[in-house]
C-alpha cells in the first residue's frame, strides 16, 4: 500500500472519528460508542491497514467471506462482528467462527434453531436483536412492537444465546425526522431492555451514524465513509 492510500485511509478514519466525538458528547461525555467498521466492500490490506491505526472491530455481511477474511487475518488480534442476514443452512459454519457478536438475531425460528446447533456443539453465541423499526416489508427483524416480549422469551427459552441488546437499520427514507423516529424507537425499546441485561444499541450506518448516536446508539456499523 502506498504511502498516499495510507494517509487517505488515516483521514477518513479520524474524520469518522471526529463525526462520532462531535455526536457523542452532545449526548454527554460519558457515553461511549464502538465503531465496527462494515468489511465487505474493502481489501485484506485495508484492514491490516485500519488495524494499524487502532481499529479493532470488523464486520461481515456473509458467514463465506467472515471465515475468509478470519483465517487471512488470525494473527491480527481483531474482534469479528456477523452483521448480515443469517440463513439457517450457514449456522454451523458461523458457531465455528466463534464472532464476538452476532447483530442480526431476526426470528424466533433463527434463534431457536441457532440455540439448538449451539446446545449441540456445545457453544455460546453473544446476539442482538434485529429490530425492524420502520415496519419496512423489505427489512427483515422484529416490530417494536413485539421486540420487548421476543426479547425475553429467548432469554428464557434459547440459554445458548446470550442477547446483548438491540440491532436496527435505520428508515430507508430521504426523509430524515423519519430515520430518526426509526432510531428513537429502537433506543427506547433498548432503554426498557437494560434491565433484561442489554448492553448494546446498534444503530446508524455510514450515511446516518452521527444521527444514530445522537438518537443514543452506542454501536455504529460503518463502511463506506471510511473507503470512499
């Protein structure tokens, strides 16, 4: 990689960086935000690259490339995120990766199959719940609706899974009192489920996160502005 991509790189990611502190303390100093960056549409140098640079937490859409860009990658201490729709015929593949989180818990039919395959391997998996905010018929995930009781049903019912909090893709809307309506009902919902051990708000992608994170995400899934 030539000296000039790496400064380029160097400048996306603090000025994401610097987007994301601006955002933060106007909701106060102490709330934090991790930043997972979105790994699908960039090379193995890149993440060295942004590695290097201090990012730690790196996400895929598919469970193939996940294990692809793991393997390449293992001596890199990198903490892996599954951001992508599961299909169930993928779910051991992805127990085997062992991902720190898995963001896109988007039915109960998943989860009880996912509980199933890790009660058989023996195996824990950290989850959030996708939440389908907008009611948008081309998202998949939970209304907010029924979230708060799907939520607790598969803490109960799926002891393999551990749920760590809440996943939304914001409104898919030019409108942005919209997208952010789709943000503050999500992070309501997370508000009630902190007593249910959630930890985590995901929300806010690279056109929307500094809107997420002042809606309150404390997770944001960012690609494109750091490759652009």
């Amino acid at each position: 990689m030539s000296i000039l991509e790496k400064e380029h790189l160097r400048a996306n990611l603090d000025e994401v960086i610097w987007n994301i502190e601006e955002a933060r303390i106007s909701v106060s100093e102490h709330h934090i935000v991790k930043l997972v960056t979105v790994a699908k549409y960039t090379s193995l140098e890149n993440i060295s690259t942004l590695y290097e640079l201090g990012q730690r937490a790196f996400g895929e859409n598919q469970v193939q490339q996940l294990k692809e860009r793991m393997d390449a990658l293992e001596k890199l201490p990198l903490e892996w995120h599954m951001i992508g729709s599961l299909q169930k015929n993928k779910i051991n593949n992805l127990i085997d990766l062992r991902p720190t989180l898995m963001q896109s818990l988007d039915s109960l039919g998943l989860a009880e199959e996912l509980n199933k395959k890790l009660e058989a391997k023996e195996s824990k998996m950290n989850c959030l719940l996708q939440i389908n905010a907008a009611n948008e018929t081309t998202k998949s995930g939970f209304t907010s609706e029924e979230a708060y009781d799907m939520y607790q049903t598969i803490k109960e019912s799926c002891p393999n899974i551990k749920l760590k909090g809440v996943m939304t893709i914001g409104a898919h809307s030019e409108d942005t009192k919209q997208v952010q309506k789709s943000f503050e009902t999500t992070h309501t919902l997370f508000e009630k489920l902190k007593k249910e051990g959630a930890t985590y708000c995901s929300m806010g992608m690279s056109s929307d996160y500094a809107l997420a994170i002042k809606c309150g995400s404390n997770l944001i899934r960012v690609g494109s502005a750091l490759f652009k």
